[in-house]
C-alpha cells in the first residue's frame, strides 16, 4: 500500500497562492498533489533550517515541512524567489 501524505497550507502561504498568476498556482497545484505521494520531491535546506525542504516552481520558491510519523506536510511559504526568507543569508 502506498502511503500519502495529507498535505496542508500555512495561512500566509495561502495567501500568497491566491495572489500568484493563474497558470503558476495550477503548477503549484500540481506539485502540491505530488507531494502528496513523494514528499522528499524537494531539496533538504541546510544549516538551521535543515529539518524543511524547498522546491522550485517558476520564479517561485515554496518552502515545506514533513512529519513523517504523521504522514503530514505543512506548506509554510510561497514567496517570488527574491522574497523566500532563505535567500537573504
């Protein structure tokens, strides 16, 4: 049986996904979905933050965390990719 991930969006990222261009949020979307199966589908981030995961959509950079024990992943942020708080070490 394959496990799937319940996959639930921050409020801010949420925000921000009704904010994007319409053909960006159905990628978004799409990779959302994936998540839903592969949720290592991201880069680990290093350092502090080494426990999220980030993933490249566009000019868009969406930041994310997986619970494993509970089968969880929590979008925290969808942000163009000059504002995603990683990119202003």
């Amino acid at each position: 049986m394959v496990k799937r991930y319940l996959v639930y969006l921050h409020n801010d990222a949420k925000k921000i996904l009704q904010k994007i261009p319409r053909h960006i949020a159905v990628r978004i979307d799409d990779v959302i979905s994936e998540l839903e199966l592969n949720p290592l589908l991201g880069i680990k981030m290093h350092g502090e933050i080494s426990h999220l995961r980030k993933i490249k959509i566009s000019n868009y950079r969406m930041i994310y965390q997986v619970y494993d024990s509970k089968l969880v992943i929590v979008i925290l942020e969808i942000e163009s990719r000059g504002n995603v708080f990683y990119d202003r070490s």
